[in-house]
C-alpha cells in the first residue's frame, strides 16, 4: 500500500512539475497565446481525456486521505472482559516506551515506531546514545528491559525490539575521583 501511495505522489509531484513549467512559460510569453485555449478546446467532448483527468483526480485524493485520517487515536488492546474491552493508545504507548528509555539509558531525540504483529508488538526506537560503555551490551539492556517492562505493565507481548542508533555521543563529564 505505501508503494502504490508513494508511485501515486511521484506521478502527482510530476504533473505538477510539468503544469507548473507549462504555465509558467505561457506567461513570460515563450509559448503561443493559443496554446492553452487550443489544449482546453482539444479536451472538450473527448472522454479519454476525461478519463485520464478523473484518474489524476483519484490519485490525489489519494495521496492527501492519509493526511485527514486520525492516526493518533490507534489502539491496541490490553484486556477483554465481561465488562468491555481495555485498550490503549498507540501514542500512550509511546510515550510509556519513551518515558522508560530516558529514564534507563541515556537516549536521546527517540523516535518511535510501533507495529502490531500477531506474534506481539515490534518496537523499532531510534534516536542518539550517549556513552561510556559497551554499545551492543547497552542495545541489549535496553531490549531486554523494553521486553519486560511493557509486557509487566500492559500485558502486551513484545515480539521484537529494533534499536537504530543515530548517532553516538561521548560523556564529556569527567569522572568523580579525579584528583
């Protein structure tokens, strides 16, 4: 689906580039005054062209819906009872992930990704790591302690965690004991 959205914005960007170049060398006169009252009259009453406009008319609306759905409200559920259903927000969760890893490991500029697979929640958390230490030992931690920590306080099964660290930043703090 993201393919077909991301040909779909290609070909409207492409449109645009070549209407907007077409005007505006109609402007500065370089094109014949005729030129566009002829391609409008050559339209009229042909419905190929009129098919190939309602075709450039679904593909833009189809490249803007994404932007005037509510992705913030996703959810997913945490418990199922007589009493209805629990769940919780893609952006709580978020938020709960962020929260932990600040407070865990020095992680800095997150950025988080959540998808919902059948086997369980894949995090992918990106974002700087400053150090001392042993980054893959430091990556693991942060796993492990993700994998844990939301399926003690949601109950969510943690498929995977991704980790892509961005960028690497060094303690400029000096130690305490340095006499």
């Amino acid at each position: 689906m993201k393919i077909i959205q991301n040909i779909f914005s290609f070909l409207i960007a492409l449109i645009l580039i070549v209407l907007t170049i077409t005007l505006s060398l109609y402007s500065f006169g370089l094109l014949s005054a005729n030129f566009i009252p002829d391609l409008i009259s050559g339209s009229y009453n042909n419905w190929q062209i009129g098919v190939v406009y309602l075709l450039f008319l679904l593909m833009a609306i189809f490249v803007i819906y994404p932007y005037f759905t509510d992705r913030q409200f996703k959810s997913t559920r945490l418990l199922s009872s007589e009493s209805g259903d629990i769940t919780i927000t893609i952006s709580a969760l978020s938020n709960l992930i962020k929260d932990r890893v600040k407070e865990k490991e020095k992680f800095e500029d997150i950025r988080i990704k959540l998808e919902e697979k059948e086997e369980g929640l894949k995090i992918i958390l990106s974002g700087k790591l400053t150090v001392p230490g042993d980054l893959p030992a430091i990556s693991e931690n942060i796993q492990h302690d993700l994998n844990n920590y939301i399926k003690q306080t949601t109950g969510i099964q943690v498929e995977k965690v991704q980790i892509r660290i961005d960028d690497v930043r060094k303690d400029s703090k000096l130690p305490e004991n340095v006499e």
